[in-house]
C-alpha cells in the first residue's frame, strides 16, 4: 500500500515557466532587442537534439499534433550546472503536453523517487531524481523517453529559488488567503525559508494582502487543505494570474529587474525562436488537467536504493499515461522496450500487478523521505 511521500516543490517550476513565457511575450512590444539580450542571460545546451534518443512507439499523432516537454526543478547552485552532470538532482520533474490544436495543456508529475532504468548507463533501475545527477539533462529526457514511451527532445530547468525571486523583483503578488489555509502555509514557509535561505515572516491574518516570494511559494505548495489536489491547482493558478497581473502592469525598468534577477536561474535546450513562438500564445493555453506518475505504485525500501515508488506494473502505468497525455492517439501500443524494462522491475521488486481503478493512488507517500 502506498504511504504519504512528500514532493517539497512539486509543480512551482510550471508556473516560474508560465512567468517566463509572459515576460518574453510582453518584452515582446519593446522590440526584438530585449528579448533577445533576456534570452542570453540564460544557459543554452547547444547539445545536438537528434542525439536524445526517443522511443519507437512513437506515434506520428504524438509527433504532429502534440508537443511535449520536460520541466525540472533543480537543487542546483546556479544555472551553469543545470547543464551538466554530476551536480544536481532532479526534486521534481514536469511532463508537459500542448495540444497544438486547442492549445489544452496537461500536466503529468513525474515522482522523484518513482524507480525506473536509467538511460546511457549499463542497465540500472535507480529512482528517477538520480537520472539527471548521473547524465545530466540527456540523461534525464532519454529515461524517461525509454520508460514511458515518449518523445521528448526540450526540456527547461529551474532553480527552485528563482520562484520566489522572481515574485519579490515584482514587488509581492496580492493573493486572498484563507483561514484554513494559515497553518499548511506557515509550515511550508518555514520548509522553504531552510531549502532556499531566503528568510521571511510568517502569514498571521486571513483574506487579500500582498505576499513576497517565499511565501506566495509557499502558498502555491499547500495541499492538505481542501479539496486536494483540485483546489491546491486552483492555488497555483491565482499565483500566476496574479503574476501576470503584476507583469502586466509593471514597466521595462521592473520586467528588466525580474529578468536580471531570474533568467541566470533557468537553463534549456529550446531554441528562442521555439520559446518566442510558445509565448506568442502564452494566453491561448488552457491548462486542463494533471495526474501524477506512476498512478498505481507502491513504496517499498529495497536496500541501499532506499524508499522508492514502484510502478504497479510500468506497461498499465504507461498505457494509462498515454491515454492521458494523448487521448485521440489510438495507434499507441506499449514497445517491446517498456514491456522488458517492466518485468525487470517486477523481478528486482516482486512488484507486478496490473494498474485497475480501484489501485489508482493520487500520490504516493511516504514516511520515510531518504534521499538515497
């Protein structure tokens, strides 16, 4: 059974994305210097795209009606080593998925100790945060590419402090905060004043002030509150909305102020034409839905690995992801490399069950939160 697994900042590098989006679409009317000089100030893997390795059970309706992407938040100490091996971990990773037609955007939460085979190494089931440690960012997309049947090649990687960083630069963000959600905040505040060292007072009053970086992130973290994870999105979304605000109204001076401070944070492999083409639409995109990966699991503690989330099996969890992801794709058929990769976790775990409705888990737990 699964147990409760805490995921410190799960999905708060979506909305630093969806901010980065915003101020290159408004640096947009100043004219194509500012958003090319913007763009410099972050890290570029100029490696060769058509060396990330994707799966054959690549769909030609993933390929022409969908973009998918890779979003990282990293433990890293600056940009420069998001783009190299051997010196950050992965403490969340976003699978995002645009519909190129309608602009819907879905979201799939990859568990940083879901326990998968590493890519460009001798075959080795690890939990998936030590993907990009061992490989960097390549290594990181080509496993999941080789476990989840994708075809990702862009991925975008964030400093988990440029978050609060970039709400500060903008002067605060005015949020409604509810009495019920004071204590779940404050006790995220202070995980988040230890992870980023970023120091900051509490929030002791309910309804609509301005609240700095640390604890507007905060604010966004909080689930335990409510309907779970469908009113901790809607906290999300007022984070952003609010940023947007905020961008909107602010002048060259402060979105040069944000950017200065934020983009030495963010390290991609997207070209800027391939960024200024997704900020052109940044308020088409409707983000409709997000499920967490593997859904069916279980969290045993298997020796030296320490606790990880095993797929309960990998082949029904990548079916039900690509059901998700990519609904109209009816060609999609689990390759011969998932179904090996699945039964060798089977056989390391003894874990194999087939994923059924009534094993789904919302997000699996754990009271043992060892980083091994």
């Amino acid at each position: 059974m699964s147990k409760r697994r805490k995921s410190k900042n799960k999905k708060l590098g979506l909305i630093l994305f969806a901010e980065i989006l915003v101020f290159v679409g408004l640096l947009a009317g100043y004219g194509w210097y500012y958003v090319n000089h913007s763009l410099d100030l972050m890290a570029q893997d100029t490696t060769d795209k058509d060396e990330i390795d994707v799966s054959d059970a690549v769909t030609e309706t993933m390929k022409d009606k969908y973009q998918t992407i890779a979003l990282y938040g990293l433990d890293a100490r600056d940009n420069s080593d998001m783009t190299k091996e051997g010196t950050a971990h992965s403490d969340a990773v976003i699978i995002a998925c645009i519909n190129n037609d309608t602009k819907e955007v879905k979201l799939a939460s990859v568990y940083r100790d879901c326990f998968l085979e590493m890519a460009r190494t001798t075959p080795s089931t690890q939990k998936y945060t030590h993907a990009y440690f061992l490989g960097g960012p390549t290594c990181a997309v080509e496993t999941l590419n080789k476990n989840l049947d994708l075809n990702i090649k862009d991925y975008v990687s964030v400093n988990f402090e440029a978050l609060a960083k970039a709400i500060d630069a903008l002067g605060g963000v005015t949020i409604n905060v509810k009495e019920k959600e004071l204590n779940n905040l404050n006790h995220n505040l202070e995980e988040q004043v230890e992870v980023t060292g970023i120091a900051s007072e509490g929030v002791w009053s309910a309804g609509e002030q301005t609240l700095n970086g640390t604890q507007a992130t905060a604010y966004a973290r909080i689930r335990k509150v409510g309907n779970g994870d469908f009113e901790r999105t809607q906290r999300q979304r007022a984070v952003i909305s609010a940023m947007v605000k905020k961008a909107k109204e602010s002048d060259l001076s402060t979105l040069n102020d944000v950017i200065q401070e934020v983009f030495p944070m963010i390290a991609t492999n997207m070209t800027k034409s391939q960024i200024i083409s997704l900020a052109t639409d940044i308020f088409d995109y409707e983000l409709s839905d997000n499920i967490g990966f593997p859904l069916a699991n279980e969290t045993p503690t298997l020796g030296s690995k320490g606790s990880v989330v095993v797929p309960a099996n990998l082949v029904s969890n990548v079916k039900n992801l690509h059901e998700f992801l990519y609904p109209d794709d009816t060609e999609y058929q689990p390759s011969s490399e998932v179904r090996r990769i699945s039964d060798a976790i089977t056989n390391e775990t003894g874990i194999g069950d087939e994923f059924t409705d009534d094993k789904k888990t919302e997000e699996p737990t754990s009271t043992n939160s060892s980083d091994n």
